[in-house]
C-alpha cells in the first residue's frame, strides 16, 4: 500500500510541475520576466530521479520556447527567436545541477533559498549573455565593466530597465519555488501520516480464532463426546 501511494507520488509530481509551468507560459498570463521556469528546473533537480530531472524539464522548455517562438513568428509577426536564447539552456542545466546539490528532506526555508539562488544566477548569466553578443546591437553594451553593469542595471533605451526585470525573476522564482516545495512538504507529511497510521492498526484475528478454553472446559467436552 505504501510503496502503491511513493509510486502514484512520483508520477504526479512531473507531470504536475509540467502542467504547471505549461500553463504559465501561455502568452499574457504573467508579467514580462515573471515566469516559473527557474522554479520549474530547480525543483526538478531536487525531486525528479536520475536522467528524469534532466530530460523532462529541459525538453518541456524546448517544446513551450518552439511554441512560442511560432506564435510570435507566425501570429504576431515578430521575430523572437535569438541565439542567445540558446544560453538560457545552459543556465537551465546549472540551475538542475544546483538543484541536485539539495535534499528533498531539507527544510522549507532552505529549499526556498536555492529557488532564489537559482533565479539569481538566471539573470546573471541571461543578462550577462546578452551583453557580450549583443544581438539587437545595443550601443549601451559595449565590451567594458561599465557596459557589463549596464547590462544588469539600466538596460538599453525604450524597454524597462533591468532591474524592474530582475525583481520579478527574483519575485517568480520565489514564489513558484515555494509553492512546489510547499506542495512537496504536504504530500511528505500526508504520506508520513498515512505510514503511522498503518502501522499502528490492530492485526485482525484470523476468522475462526477465538480465546482457547480452559483445560477443564475441554476434559469436560471431550467426556461428553465420548
């Protein structure tokens, strides 16, 4: 029984995390830069078994970034698709990497900190990527430490200064983090609650067993058969 509710456990956590995080990326649903995907890999890495925290998360990114490459393209005209966009899965990788450094047993404030950990460096390495190919020919990105912080605070002209970009990446990965560890947290203890119970119910008797007779009450019916 219990190893029956491990095993449905932990097919319904991928394909919860998955569904989650498809339904995120649905155009217009979250603000710009607001986005579970740093909580999606991080908790994969820490969770999800073997090669099946790599795989799954990294596929599932690629097939919801085609998707929404194609919207853009095809529906709105707009070309969205960069090389750097090609970065974000190496940063994807780390962020799994880190996440397979934790244990799901540790605690919640601890967890909570390698989601923001996680959405740190996204925007650290996504923006740094950007700075040093420079694909939309920034003049503000030029090859200098000043550029470079540039890149991570101001951003370029027209568009919302990276900051505002990075409090939501931080706020997200947060909060996404937090609901999936929370998640998490109670499916262990609803479990862990379930493993007590079972193991303090009584063993049924088996049908037929009852309180042995005293030996005289025995003697007494054998003499009667006899």
């Amino acid at each position: 029984m219990i190893a029956a509710v491990k095993e449905k456990s932990s097919i319904w956590l991928p394909v919860t995390l998955m569904l989650a995080f498809a339904l995120t990326r649905v155009p217009g649903v979250l603000p710009l830069n607001f986005s579970a995907a740093y909580a999606l890999v991080f908790c994969a890495g820490v969770y999800l078994p073997g090669r099946l925290a790599w795989w799954l998360p990294l596929t599932t990114l690629l097939v919801s970034d085609l998707a929404l490459n194609a919207y853009y393209q095809w529906v709105r005209h707009i070309d969205a698709f960069h090389l750097t966009q090609l970065a974000n899965y190496g940063v994807y990788a780390l962020i799994i990497w880190l996440g397979r450094r934790f244990q799901p047993s540790w605690s919640f404030p601890r967890l909570l900190g390698g989601g923001l950990l996680g959405a740190i460096l996204f925007y650290l390495f996504t923006n740094t990527a950007s700075w040093w190919f420079n694909p939309f020919g920034n003049p503000e990105y030029t090859h200098t430490f000043l550029g470079w912080l540039t890149a991570l605070t101001k951003g370029t002209a027209g568009y919302a200064q990276t900051w505002e970009f990075f409090h939501n990446t931080l706020l997200s990965g947060g909060l996404f983090t937090g609901l999936f560890v929370g998640a998490m947290k109670l499916v262990e203890s609803s479990e862990s609650a379930r493993e007590k119970e079972q193991e303090n119910e009584p063993v049924a008797e088996p049908e037929g067993s009852g309180e042995p007779r005293p030996s005289g009450a025995a003697d007494e019916a054998e003499a009667k058969a006899t």
